[in-house]
C-alpha cells in the first residue's frame, strides 16, 4: 500500500481530471436525479451533469484491507466514478396526470466547486399531492441542445390534520465492498415493494475511511458518492420514492469523528471538508437537524449526531453533548408542541442500546451517560407512549426497551448480511427483538376506528418479516 501525502489537496473540486476547461459538446445527468427533505408544501430536487451518460467501469477497488491511493492516481477513471462536466440543469414539476400546469424553473448553472451538483427548492406545493419532476441538461452554451431528461416522482406530505395512512422505509449502514447483488442492494427493490411514501437514510450511506479506496480528498469523497449512488438498484429505487438524508461518521470524515478531530487517517481531508461533501451531495435541509410532520398520524425528528458533538474522549459530565445545546432545546420544544399521533425520533446513533462496552460515541456508551441520562429521563417525564427512536448505525436489529425509562429503540441493521455483526449479544432486560442480519425496517401508521395504529417491521435484505410489533394509541 502507498500512503499520499499532501499531493492529492491538489486535486480537490475535480479541475484535474475533468473537462471544464472547454465547454463540452454535451453533458449528461448520469448521476441521476433524486427527490428529498419532502413536506406538505415543499422538496428538494439534487442532480449533478456529468461528462459521460454512464459510470465508469472497471476494476473494483472496495472493501479491506484499505488501499489509499497513489498521488495522481486518475479517480475519475475508477470503477463506478461518474467525472462531471460543467452545464446547466432545467427543473420542471408538475402535478401526476396535470399535462397543462407545468412550473418551469430557469436553467441553472452546474461548477467544479460543487462537483457539478445542483439543488432547486420546489416551494408551493399542495398537500398530499402526487408530482412529477422532470430534470434536463445542456451545455452551458447559447442554443445548446438538452439531453435526455431524468424523471423523478413523489407525493407530498399530507397536511397535519389529514389523516391518509403513511408508510416508510428506515436503513442504514451500506458498505460497497459487502452488496449483496453487483448493482447495489437487495434491500432497495424490496423496499420498494411495499411502495413507501419516503424513505430515511439513517447514516453510513458510504464508507470514507474504512473502505477502499479511502477517502482522503474531497474528491475522493465525492467519488464514493458517485459509485454508491449510480448504483442501477439505487438509482433506480430513487426514481419514484423520496429520501431524508442523515449524516454519520463514515461519511463525514473517520470512525467515531467530532469537530476539531485530528483527521489522522483521512488527512488531508477535513472534518469541515466532509460536511460540505455531505450537504453538496444529499439534498440538503436548511438546517442538520429538523422536524418534518406527515398528516396526523406522524411526525418526525431528524436529529444531527456530528457537527455539535464534544471530543467522546472529554470527561463525562454536565458539558458534554452529542446535539448541542441549542439542538436539545429546540428538540424538547417541537416535540412538546406536537399533536402528532405518533413521535418519531430519528438518530444515526442508539440512545438506548445497548452498544460494546469499549464504545464511546453515542448516548448509549458510558462515555456520554450524563446525557443520555438526561435524554432519557426527560422523554420519560414529559411524553407519553406516543415516542418511539428510530436508529442507524449498529450493525444489528434490534427492538430494545430502556429498563428505568421505557424508552423504546428499533435499530434499523446494516444494508447487507455481509455487514452485519458487533453486536454485544442479546440482552434480556433490554431486547425484545435482537438479530444479526442486514435488512431494514418498516413502518406503517394508520387507524382502527378512532384508534391511531403504528406497525414497525424488522425485515431482511429481502424484504421478508422478521418482526413485527404493533402499538396503537387513544
Ligand atoms: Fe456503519
């Protein structure tokens, strides 16, 4: 293994191994298109114009022992990169079966300083609505020809007193190096199955630093964007079904990373270079952390794990945090304004566990017991059994109870079998479901009568039940 120093800094935003010093013939939308952070009146279109109509293929370089790659390696000639080329994208949405009331954004511009992605906020739009978006690209010259167009839809949220029944996948943890089919994931086509309204991406959507090639570039982060997400399974799953996008530490910077950490391994990539990365490549909330509230029956908590966290190697006390101070109180404050029939709290990492004992990165370690304490205690204190946390992270389902509090967690388990494992065992004054397996998990929310009715189900890779409890309310 050849370990770079400095030399691929040189490298970052992609103006080495792209064409953006002439304006190309004609560019392409191979990275695709894709639909997040929807709520009852707005979404979020990414797309990204690229030199090529399709990834690269190739040698794959995946999975350990962790190569880092040689200085002036080309990374756009690697298996599954997608180089960009700067344009223009048109954003166009229309209501599903509406052929005549079409909002036709204006061309935009697509620049290596955003690795050629593009954001456009769709605002005004009707509750519980089906849209179609239409995506097209050109060369950032006059009279230019468009290429083929992406199409994306979705449905917007319903608004906060519809009650329309809600369903919604939940994953976590994709590790390229262990899928379970060439083209991505098993869990994507059997999550689609069951035709969610949204899905959540709960962190680890890629693996920076344990990986191969390790990401110790801002282009080289970007690259294991591009692999991952042209995934044929994946790309095309994100073709009818909206995502929310959480942020973890393997695709931010290194295992178990805070601001300010020494980005050893990874250097010289940063901890603030992985956080544009990250919001450069997701469609991006305004704000890490969020509330998105779907019709009566739910609503949900996205919290953000990294950007406020202390050093996990800081004493344990009074302040230290993994949310921040101004995050937790804006989470106590939205959640007791709620009149959701359903609370759900989501977080790249558990609060109840239970985890390793030599772990010391989330609220259910000992490294951050005062404030998981505190967490806990105060959901115990002031909501009823309408909370429920929802995790990524842990490489292993579960459905555990804390013991003092009640606090119930499902763990949603890696993407694929492969990854799965680290579990502590199971624990019986914590566990109530516990299985080393890759999958995800399923929720439905609707009625009985008047009753407000939430099913969670554990599934495998292949979408089969392999648990299931059901709550309902008053
Ligand atoms: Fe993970």
């Amino acid at each position: 293994m050849i370990r770079v120093l400095g030399a691929l800094v040189l490298l970052a935003g992609g103006a080495a191994a792209q064409p953006v010093g002439d304006a190309a013939d004609t560019v392409f939308l191979a990275s695709g298109a894709r639909v997040g952070e929807v709520t009852a009146t707005s979404a979020v279109v990414w797309t990204r114009t690229t030199a090529e109509p399709q990834r690269r293929s190739g040698q794959e370089i995946s999975g350990r022992p962790v190569v880092t790659l040689a200085s002036g390696v080309d990374v756009s000639a690697l298996e599954g990169a997608v180089p960009g080329a700067a344009g223009e994208v048109r954003v166009t949405v229309r209501q599903r079966g509406d052929d005549g009331d079409a909002r036709v954004f204006d061309w935009l511009q697509t620049a290596a300083d955003r690795d050629f992605t593009r954001q456009v906020l769709l605002d005004g739009l009707a509750a519980d609505t089906p849209y179609v978006v239409t995506v097209e690209a050109r060369p950032a010259a006059p009279e230019a020809e468009a290429t083929a167009p992406e199409t994306v839809t979705f449905r917007t949220a319903p608004g906060p007193d519809q009650r329309r029944p809600i369903r919604f996948a939940a994953m976590t943890c994709q590790y390229y190096g262990r899928r379970d089919r060439p083209d991505g994931f098993g869990i994507y086509p059997s999550m689609a199955a069951g035709r969610p309204d949204f899905y959540l991406s709960i962190g680890d959507n890629v693996y920076y630093d344990n990986e191969s090639p390790r990401a110790t570039s801002v282009e080289l982060a970007r690259y294991h964007w591009q692999r991952m997400f042209t995934l044929p399974a994946i790309a095309s799953f994100l073709r009818s079904v909206p995502g929310y996008w959480l942020k973890d530490d393997h695709d931010l910077l290194r295992n178990d990373s805070w601001p300010g950490i020494d980005p050893g391994i990874s250097a010289p990539m940063t901890f603030e270079e992985g956080q544009a990365v990250f919001v450069e490549q997701t469609p991006a909330p305004e704000r890490p952390y969020r509330t998105v509230r779907w019709g009566k029956g739910l609503q949900l908590w996205l919290v953000e794990g990294r950007d406020f966290r202390s050093p996990n190697d800081m004493p344990d006390g009074p302040g230290k945090t993994i949310w921040g101070t101004e995050q937790w109180r804006w989470l106590r404050d939205s959640l007791l304004a709620s009149d959701a029939d359903w609370k759900v709290l989501v977080s790249p990492t558990p609060i109840v566990g239970p985890d390793r004992s030599n772990k010391a990165d989330n609220h259910a370690n000992a490294a951050f017991s005062h404030e998981g304490d505190a967490i806990r205690e105060w959901f115990r204190a002031n909501l009823d059994d309408s909370l429920l946390v929802i995790v990524g992270d842990r490489h292993w389902q579960y459905h555990s109870v804390h013991p003092e509090t009640g606090l119930q967690e499902f763990s949603v388990g890696p993407a694929s079998d492969a990854h799965a494992g680290g579990t502590p065992g199971e624990d019986p004054a914590y566990h109530r479901f516990h299985r080393v397996g890759g999958g995800f998990l399923s929720v439905d929310v609707d009625w009985v009568g008047e009753r407000p009715r939430i099913v969670l189900r554990h599934r495998g890779v292949s979408g089969r039940v392999v648990y299931e409890v059901e709550r309902l309310g008053s």
